[in-house]
C-alpha cells in the first residue's frame, strides 16, 4: 500500500525544554488532525533572562496520512 503525506509546519514553545516544545506543538496538532506519521526539526531557538534560558521554540515539520476521501477531491 503507498501512502500520501500532507506537511505542516509548526512551532511549539515551553518553559521546560526543546523536548517539551516538541510534544506541546504535537500534542496540538493531534487534536485537530488524524493519521500524525512522523516529524522532522526544522530550528530550535530560545529566549534568554539575565543569562538563562528562560524558554525554548522549537520548529518542526509534521506528516499525517491522508483520508481515502481527502485524496480523491
């Protein structure tokens, strides 16, 4: 069976870590998308206070399956 991937980007932000980023922006997309394949880290960046980091962004691309239906209109 082959599939078709649509690709997104996006960007999640934490206090915790890039990590943490990662998940919150995944989490997101989970609840308004089906079928999340996989991802891919675009960028990472953070903010800085007094000489810490004080929070992280962090890019990604991410690929989902699409619907039978999706694909055929």
């Amino acid at each position: 069976m082959s599939h078709v991937y649509k690709i997104i980007e996006l960007t999640g932000s934490s206090p915790i870590s890039s990590d943490d980023a990662i998940r919150n922006a995944i989490e997101a997309a989970s609840q308004s998308l089906q079928h999340l394949r996989w991802f891919e880290v675009m960028e990472t960046r953070g903010h800085l206070e007094a000489g810490v980091i004080a929070h992280w962004q962090v890019t990604i691309k991410v690929g989902f399956t699409l619907d039978q239906d999706m694909k055929e209109s």
